[in-house]
C-alpha cells in the first residue's frame, strides 16, 4: 500500500429515481442541511485543536479521526443527494450502509505541512469553490434534465462523481486525516485492467455487464450494499487494510451516454476514468464557476459600493432636516425683530445647505447613481446661493420665495432618486 494513498468514493452507477423526489428534493434535503450545519460546527473545533495536536504529534489524534472521517464522509453523501444522482435518503451516521461509499485513509503528516495546511490548501480550494459554483449556477438546468428523463445522464453523472470524489479527498486532506494532496479531477488514466474491465454502463443492444474486481483486493458480493470506512493505522501507514465495503477493484469507466440501470446495488469503484463528454461537463462547470464568481464579486462590491454612499448619504440628510429644525425654533423664539430673525434663520439654513454639500462632494457616487448625485450638488449649490443671498437682504419678493420653493422641491425629488439608484441591486 502506498504510504500516502488517495482517499477513494464510489457512487455506483445512475439510476432511475422518483420525479416527485426529485421536484421537492431541497425541501427533503432540510433535516441534511441543518444536520450538516450543526456537524460543521462541531468539525471547526476540532479541526483547529486537531491542527495543534498534529502539530506537535505529526499525526492527527485517533479520537479525532473517525468524526472527522464521519463527517467527510455525511458531507459526501449529502452532497451526492442534492446533486441529484440518487434518490435514496442518506443516513445520518457514517456507519450505516449507503450506495455512496468513501474510504478515508489515515496517514502520518509531515510538520511543515501541518504548519503551512492553510496556505498550501488554498489551490485546491480555489478548483472546489470554481467547480462547486459551476455547479449551482447549471443546478436549475441539472435539476429539470433529472425531473424530465426520470435518471441522470451518464456522462452528467460521472462528471459530478469526480467532482465529489475530489471534493473528499480536499476535506479529508484540510482536516488533516491524510497528506495526500487533493487530486484527479478529471478522473483517472486508464490503465492496462481497463481492457479487461467491463463498462458499468450497458450497451442498449446488450444485457447490463457483471462487475469485475481485481482479485488483490477482499471480495465484493454483489447483493451487499456499500459501505464508508476508514483505513490504516496512524501510527503505520504502510500496513493498512481493505476493509469491508471499501471501494475496490479495476476502473470503472463511463464511456457512453446511454440510460443504464445495472442493479440495485452500486459497484464499489477505486478508479474512475472519465469519458470526453463528462471531461467537457467538468470544465463547462469550472468555466461558469469563474463567470459565476466574477459576477458575484463585481455585484457584492456594486453592493457594498450603493451600501456605503446610501450609508453617508442618509447620515448627512438627517443632519441636514435636524439642523433647519433647529434653525426653524432659533427663529420662533428670535427677539431682535422680524428683519434680523429672518436674515438669522436664512443664515443658518445657509450654513446646513452648505455642509450639506462639502458632504455630498466626499461621498464616492457609483456610476448607476452619479448622474443623478451631480444633480442633487448642482440644485445644493444654487439652494446655498439663493440662502446666501436672502440673509442680507431686507425684503424678500414673493418670486423669490417662489424660486426657493421651485428649487426645495427639485432637491427633494432628486435626492429620492439618488436614494432609489442606490437602493438597486442592479
């Protein structure tokens, strides 16, 4: 056994599932999700104090290794049910029988690459997260496929069993249970077995094919059900076992798109070799996880942009209404005549107009509301004129009070469109 070996899945292959499961499988994945969340939790922990401990053990506790393996190995199977590749209900222990088998090998670590798990894990987390939203941007599409054809298309699922089989190998890989870094993607070359290994996929003019496994590996019955396990001695990688229900044998390989139903028991598959048509699913996926990605940031920070103006706009409009309040009493309770109070309390509004607009300069306007922001300063400035204006006049005309009204309620509407532009997601 190799010192460091990959953490193996095997999901079987697709088969025919219920519609109507199919339709309201979010709704049936709830208990999963929150499940999943509560574990995650519990996982973090002991994800951090587990990095301590290898850190000075150069292997991760054996009490810490078989929940965090349960826990690779829940989020594997969930993940396959939400993906829509069966339709029978994951369990909620580890240690329960289920079509989707993962075998997690626990390995010694070396130090430095405990020390540095979190810098050196950041490449393969960048390939889960592209591909992980590839896939949700394409789920409403995936989702109507398997609704209308009652099944998943081959290639589609071969394509989303290498996905998730790299997906456990990076979580076994970033808790720490093996120092194997995350790899094959694309699935596994094909090697000299494969000429003799039959497709799990039967051809429409030939009965579905019997299974093959190599002979070094523990025999499989094939009307036993899969089972997740952990293998190997912490202390002594090199003497590891097959146990149980592990996925085993020569690859298994996806070469057709053609609906197959091959029993009802899922093969347990060590090798995956994909056909051109899933490889081409895969990097559809990682393309629209960068689009996906790009899009997402440019609209947070579009968001964050239209969050920050509104913020200081909001702040600078409500100092605004409290000062003209307070400039409004000043001149209730003015006793220095009726000229003078008017020419104080114009004075006054004059000066919150005009902080009004040092403000409005500083704020950083995104293009969606800018245009209309300048017009907000202009009709500010001309308000802060005509103000100037009335405090050292005498007597005021009523055209003038009617120009002061026109431009107070032109600085209303247009400041409530600068507020709408930057309400807008878009």
């Amino acid at each position: 056994m190799s010192k460091y070996p990959l953490v193996q899945a095997g999901f079987g292959a697709p088969q025919r599932q219920r519609r109507w499961k199919v339709a309201i499988r979010l709704i049936l994945a709830i208990p999963l999700i929150i499940w999943y969340f509560l574990i995650s939790i519990a996982a973090g922990f002991l994800i951090v104090i587990g990095w301590l401990c290898a850190l000075v053990l150069g292997r991760l506790p054996r009490s810490f290794v078989q929940p965090l393996s349960a826990y690779v190995v829940f989020t594997t199977r969930t993940n396959s049910y939400l993906y829509l590749m069966n339709d029978s209900y994951p369990p909620f222990s580890a240690k329960k029988d289920f079509g989707v088998n993962v075998e997690i090998p626990n390995t010694n670590i070396r130090r430095w690459a405990v020390l540095f798990r979190i810098v050196l894990v950041i490449p393969a987390a960048v390939v889960s997260a592209l591909v992980t939203g590839g896939t949700e941007v394409a789920a409403v599409f995936i989702w109507l496929i398997v609704l209308v054809k009652g099944e998943m298309p081959v290639s589609l699922f071969a394509a989303f069993a290498a996905i998730l089989r790299y997906q456990a190998r990076f979580f076994a890989y970033y808790t720490m249970l093996t120092s194997k870094y995350p790899g094959e993607l694309f699935g596994d070359e094909p090697s000299s077995e494969a000429s003799t290994t039959h497709s799990i996929v039967a051809s429409p003019d030939q009965p579905a094919p019997s299974l093959h496994f190599d002979e070094s590996v523990a025999a499989v019955s094939t009307d036993e059900t899969a089972t997740s396990s952990v293998i190997g001695d912490a202390e002594d990688p090199e003497h590891g076992f097959q146990p149980f229900g592990a996925p085993a044998g020569a690859p298994v390989q996806f070469d057709t798109d053609t609906s197959s139903s091959v029993g009802d028991v899922a093969p347990r598959t060590a090798r995956l070799v994909l056909s051109q048509a899933s490889k081409r699913i895969l990097v559809t996926l990682l393309i629209l996880g960068v689009v996906g990605n790009v899009a997402n940031t440019v609209l947070r920070n579009k968001l964050l942009g239209n969050h920050s103006a509104l913020t200081r706009l909001a702040v600078a409009n409500n100092t605004l209404n409290a000062q003209v309040a307070s400039a409004k009493v000043v001149k209730g309770t003015c006793t220095l005549g009726t000229t003078a109070c008017t020419q104080q309390y114009f004075a006054a509004i004059a000066t919150a107009f005009g902080n009004f607009d040092n403000t409005l300069n500083g704020i950083n306007f995104p293009s969606s509301a800018y245009a209309d922001a300048v017009r907000v300063e202009a009709t500010t400035g001309k308000f802060v004129a005509l103000l100037d204006q009335f405090k050292s006049e005498t007597t005021i005309t009523q055209a003038e009070v009617n120009h002061l009204d026109t431009l107070g309620n032109g600085f209303d509407t247009q400041l409530n469109q600068v507020v709408s532009d930057l309400s807008s997601p878009l």
